[in-house]
C-alpha cells in the first residue's frame, strides 16, 4: 500500500501492517522538493521506520521530475545530476523501484474530490465540461476544501503558487519536445540504474489526454512503445495503472498489459465507473462496481510474469473516515483483499489446466 510518512499520512503502518497479505509500503520522501537531493540519512531513516513496523519498502513514489528537464531548459543538466545522485543514494539502500511522472505542471486532474454516491461514500471524479470552465491557476483554489486537510501529491501549494509561471514555460514544448527531454533524461540516468538495479516505472499521465493545452504523452500503448524502444533497457520500465490508462475508453487494458510484457515494474489496480464519455468516477475496486473487468486485469499481469509490486489504488472514502482523497485506510484495504482473492484464484486455476 502507499504510505506518504508519518508527518503527512492519516494511515499508520501499524494499520497498513494489519491488512493481510500486505507486506510492503511505497513511499517517499514527500516534503522533497523536485529536483533536491536525497540524502542516504533521509533515506535509511524512511527504510528504518517502515521496517521497524514489520513492513519493507517495495518501492518508492515518486521521486518527482523537476520541471525544468521536462522542459528542457538550460538547468535542466544540474537537476539530472542530483536525479542520478539521489537514485545513487537509494541503490546503496538496496531499494530498486522508482515511480515518477512525467507531466507537465499538474500530476494528474481531477474536476471533485468528493462527488457523493447514492450509498453516500464519495470519490473523486472528472468532467471535462467542468475543467473547460476551470481556469488553470484557479484549479489549486477549486478543490483546496475537499483535500480534509491534507496535502495532495502533485498538489502542493508552493507548486500552484507558480502556476502561471510554468505554463509560460511549456508555451513552445509540444508533444515531440516532451519525448526528445524524456528521452535525454532517461539515457541520462540509465547508467546508474544499471549499476544499481533500478527499475525506473513512469506513471501514464491522468487522465490520459492533454488538460489545459498541456502536451501529454504517456497516454496510450502506441506512446509507452516508443518510450520503451528509444531507451530500451529493462530499467527504462512502466507503472501500469489502471486506472489513469483507462479514462481512455480506447486503451484495452488487458492487451496494453501483455504487449508491455516484462517491462512493467508497478502496477497501480483500481476501476472507474464511466457515466459518459467525458465523465467518468472512481469507483471500488470490484469489477461489478465499475467499468473495467478487473479479473482480465489481473489475469493479463499474472500471465505476463509480473513480479513486481501491485497495489491498490484510490479508494471510496466509506465509513466517515477522514484522509486524503483516494488515500484512505477502509477502501484500499478491501481492494488489497479482492486484489488478493483475485490473484489467489488465477494462481491456482493456472495450476490446474
Ligand atoms: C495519484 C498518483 C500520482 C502518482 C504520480 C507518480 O494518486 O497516482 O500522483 O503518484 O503521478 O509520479
């Protein structure tokens, strides 16, 4: 399960500890900011934490990208130095998985926080009508009352001050611009994952389309095929989450699964329930609760030999909990055992044939 750290997180990992079959956690360092350094102390001070807990770090989400080698500026080269330094630091911690994105401005997008459901539970949700209407450098103010208090990833306050500036910044970088600096990045830092066994998995961008005129590229398996062959090494690997790869109706998810075969390192599981083409909602894990058939998912994973980390994704805030949007402890743990009962019948149906 994700855990953001104790100073940022309503879930202990003593709660996370007690969800059977969860034996890890993905964090961070989450009050980094982009482009600094990790230091081994901060690091081996996360990594005592989560182990003192009886739990590992299976991986860690994200080590964010700074904008300006996604725009490819000038300062772009010293910010890649302290990338490769800070992936260094973390091989020396025997830690081999690295999460990170690659969209411009905002991580992913979404118009509510809480849109209630009939059974009164809320999720997050996107309609495109309704980020039409949101001005960009307005988006932080639009949805600040519904984050319970906490900070969202990609959310940051000091990060939406600069709104405004950092469009300015994307205004000549098209979507070729975008793979060119994506491309230099990785062949940049492809040596020391090398060296250190690291599995670098880039998060698809969500939802998997341009918002605000922003170029977006890791949105469909034409895209993750050409990121994969211009720096093809086994370390240059992908995040498939379900749930960002299929706010685009047109991505087959089980099919994207098996032609990624062997380079996907983390899988984010979750579903969404469609209510038209521009509106869709998170919904609980369960297939019958949203659009996707979750068992093919899992399935396409377990036959493609995936070894990597699984977890479950944004959860329903149920049963008056009070967290992150989409990080609450309730939903996710009951995702991580239907993930689990899932995965549990594949194994063992595959055993019989
Ligand atoms: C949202 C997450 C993203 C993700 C980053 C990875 O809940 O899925 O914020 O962690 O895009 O860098």
């Amino acid at each position: 399960m994700r855990w953001y750290g104790s100073k940022f997180d309503t879930v202990t990992l003593k709660q996370i500890r007690q969800v059977a079959g969860v034996t890890g956690v993905i964090t961070t360092l989450y009050d980094m900011p982009a482009g600094e350094k990790w230091t081994r102390e901060a690091i081996q001070q996360m990594k005592s934490e989560v182990n003192a807990s009886g739990l590992h770090i299976s991986g860690i989400e994200s080590v964010n990208v700074h904008e300006d080698i996604k725009t490819g500026s000038r300062s772009r080269d010293k910010y890649i130095e302290n990338y490769i330094e800070t992936l260094e630091n973390l091989g020396k911690e025997d830690i081999h998985l690295v999460c990170y994105n690659f969209m411009p401005v905002f991580d992913w997008t979404r118009s509510e926080l809480a849109r209630m459901r009939d059974d009164g539970s809320t999720v997050l949700a996107y309609n495109q009508a309704d980020i039409d209407k949101i001005v960009p450098e307005e988006m932080f103010a639009s949805i600040a009352d519904d984050m319970n208090g906490t900070v969202m990833p990609g959310w940051e306050p000091e990060r939406m001050a600069k709104v405004k500036e950092l469009f300015e910044e994307y205004k000549d970088i098209d979507e070729e611009k975008l793979f060119g600096n994506l491309k230099y990045f990785l062949k940049a830092i492809m040596p020391v994952c090398n060296k250190y066994d690291i599995k670098m998995a880039i998060h698809p961008d969500d939802p998997a389309w341009s918002v605000f005129g922003l170029p977006r590229i890791i949105i469909n398996k034409k895209n993750i095929l050409r990121m994969m062959n211009m720096v093809n090494d086994v370390h240059n690997g992908v995040t498939f989450c379900s749930g960002s790869y299929g706010t685009n109706r047109e991505n087959d998810l089980p099919d994207m699964i098996r032609s990624l075969k062997g380079r996907i390192h983390f899988a984010h599981v979750r579903n969404l329930r469609f209510n038209s083409d521009s509106d869709f909602e998170e919904a609980a894990h369960l297939s019958s609760d949203g659009s996707f058939d979750m068992y093919e998912i899992m399935k396409a994973l377990y036959d493609t030999g995936f070894s990597g980390p699984i977890r479950p994704d944004h959860g329903r805030m149920i049963w008056d909990e009070s967290a992150m949007p989409g990080y609450g402890l309730y939903d996710r743990a009951l995702g991580a055992s239907y993930l689990n009962g899932l995965w549990e019948a594949i194994k063992k149906n595959n055993k019989t044939i």
